[in-house]
C-alpha cells in the first residue's frame, strides 16, 4: 500500500476514531473509570485484562472493536480475529475473520498490525450495539487483545517512546530552574513506568536494551550539581529512545496521520494530568502538573520535527497547529507551577478544542 493510499485510509479512520463525528472536545469525552490508578494510564492502562472478562459476552463496540453502524470510520469486532468492520462507513478497516485475535472468544492475538489500534483505545464515542465501551469484543471472554493495548503494536510503542522524552524534558527544566528535588521524579518515571512494558517489544525488534542508560540518568541525576554535569547522560538517554522510535516503519514515521495521532495523544494525556494536577482552583498533584507539561513539551517538539512532513500536507493548519499550541501551553506556563492554576480543566478542554481539531484533520 503506498503512503497516500494508506494515509487517505487513516485519516478517514482517524477523524472519527478521535474526535467523534461532532469532533466532540476532550470536555465531552469519558476516560475509562480506573485510568487514574496509575501514571500515564491512558497509555497503558487495562494492559493485561486477560483473566477479568471484562465487558462479558455480547460485548460489541469494545475497545479496539468500536461498532458504528452507517458511521464514518467506524470499528466493528465481530467475534472475528484481528477484524475491524465499519457497517456502511467511510474509511473504516474492514476485516472479517482475519487471524491476529481481536475480541475472539479468550483470543490471545497481537494489534500489531494495526497502528491505530491504540488511537481508537482513545476513542471518544466508542460503543454501539451491546453497550459502550465494553472490553473484549462480541462473545469476547477474557480476550487478552479485545482491549487493543499492546506493546507490540507501533502506536503503543512509539507513543510511550515519545512519553519517556516527555518526562525527560520536564525533568530538565525542573533541574535547570534550581528544583533538583522536584525533578527526580520525573528522571525515573522512563525507566518506571515506560521501559518495562516496552521491554518485550524491544527484544522482538531488536532493539539494545537502554535499561542501563536511564538509570545511569537516574544516578547521574542524584548526585546533584551544575546541569553540565548531567548533561552527557541526559543526552545519552535521549539519543537511545530515539533510535528505539527508529525502529518503527519508516514510511509509518513520515505517515502524517499517524504523526497527528501520536501529537493527539499527547495532547489527551497531557489532559488527563492537568485534570488530576487541579481541584477547586488550587493544585492537588503538582507531578501530575509537571508530567502534563513534559507530555505537551514532546507534542509540539514533534510537530517541529517534523515541520516540512505537516507542510507538505496542509501549510495553512500547521502554522494554525503551532499557534494552538502555544495557546494551549498557557495552561502550563512553566515547570515550576504557578501559586495557582492559570486554567481550570474546563478552561483547558475549551482552550485545546481548536488544537485537537487541527490535528484531527491530517
């Protein structure tokens, strides 16, 4: 499949998937009940459902197996295996049957060849016939794929990537402006939250291990001191999650659309921090403030990065994308959280609403 034929199909699937046919705000969207338990969880939360069956039988329109019937870019799982079906829609995946095992009665298959499989986890209109939202797709009974979370998958993988470099970026500033303290956190959660789940799809890619470079960052970090001091290992780190993204497809990584949908991401968790970082005008969780920001910090990065690739598609909206993220980085004015939040999260919601929708249209 060339680059424009698979980006034309993606974006069809994508619009929808991620920002509803309403292009709905993130206001309007539900987070899964339990996405607060753990760091990043958006990411890598339900990761291993295997044995809850949850959603139960006759579950359609669960994750990674979202039903629209009519709809644009909808996702049916119907029992099949690896099967996305859109009833009548507009550039949804179509595949009945298909080995891979989503949503098949205790199917253990991989999303892996779907990059989207992570992006539609996020969906926010998910559901249809026989609920919405369930896990584990029709008649899926403890399917370890109907969740389509998989590490394997290059969604997942390069999206959590990119979190590592988030974290990164944050732990920085937070040392550079004198908290040294503060940014240790933010120097360990690579290793803590990220790496180990990663890890498997590292050795079936190939990839070094870097365990031994983040925690060399860890360490380095500790000692304290001036920056240039920390600066070869921070550096270090930073080049070896970058040649772990690599990895993935190159015509994947130069997919405008899959690149929106990494931003997109981002943006939603970066979000969800900011929402467990506030209460009542004052802040409740400043780590969640400062994992928001890093995550926010990388998005746009990316899209930087990746200027000419964003141009090449659509100049106009990306000059619009870079000016709705400096809107939206108002919220996060600096590492080092302000006495107050400037935005409550629905200021927030409101304020992002335009970023969401540009980059929903690559």
């Amino acid at each position: 499949m060339s680059n424009s034929t698979r980006t034309k199909l993606w974006v069809g699937v994508g619009a929808s998937v991620l920002l509803g046919s309403g292009a709905a705000s993130w206001a309007d969207t539900q987070v899964p009940d339990d996405s607060t338990q753990e760091p990043d969880s958006l990411i890598l939360a339900h990761a291993d459902h295997s044995e809850s069956g949850d959603g139960g039988e006759g579950g359609e329109g669960g994750e990674a197996g979202h039903h629209s019937e009519g709809g644009e870019g909808g996702h049916h799982s119907e029992g099949g295996e690896g099967g996305h079906h859109s009833e009548g829609g507009e550039g949804g995946h179509h595949s009945e049957g298909g080995e891979g095992g989503e949503g098949g009665e205790g199917g253990e298959g991989s999303t892996a060849a779907d990059p989207f499989a992570l992006f539609a986890y996020l969906n926010a209109s998910a559901g249809g016939e026989g609920g919405e939202g369930g896990e584990g797709g029709e008649g899926g009974e403890g399917g370890e794929a109907g969740h389509g979370i998989d590490a394997s998958n290059p969604g997942v993988y390069y999206t959590n990537l990119a979190m590592m470099k988030g974290h990164l970026a944050v732990a920085r500033e937070l040392y550079q402006e004198g908290a040294q303290t503060a940014s240790q956190p933010h120097f360990g959660h690579p290793l803590q939250e990220h790496y180990e789940p990663l890890e498997p799809a590292f050795e079936t890619r190939g990839v070094a291990s870097f365990e031994d470079t983040l925690q060399a960052l860890v360490d380095q970090a500790r000692e304290g001191g001036e920056w240039g001091a920390q600066a070869d290992a921070f550096m270090a780190a930073i080049e070896a999650i970058d040649a772990a993204m690599q990895d993935v497809d190159g015509e994947l990584r130069e997919d405008v659309a899959f690149q929106s949908r990494v931003q997109l991401t981002l943006l939603r968790q970066a979000m969800h921090e900011y929402e467990e970082a506030v209460d009542e005008g004052q802040f409740v969780n400043v780590l969640e403030y400062q994992d928001g920001r890093g995550f926010m910090l990388t998005a746009k990065a990316l899209l930087e990065q990746q200027a000419e690739l964003f141009k090449a598609s659509d100049e106009a909206t990306y000059e619009e994308l870079m000016a709705a993220y400096d809107e939206a980085m108002q919220a996060w004015p600096s590492a080092l959280a302000p006495e107050t939040p400037v935005m409550s999260f629905g200021e927030l919601s409101s304020s992002t609403f335009k970023l969401e929708s540009l980059l929903g249209r690559y």
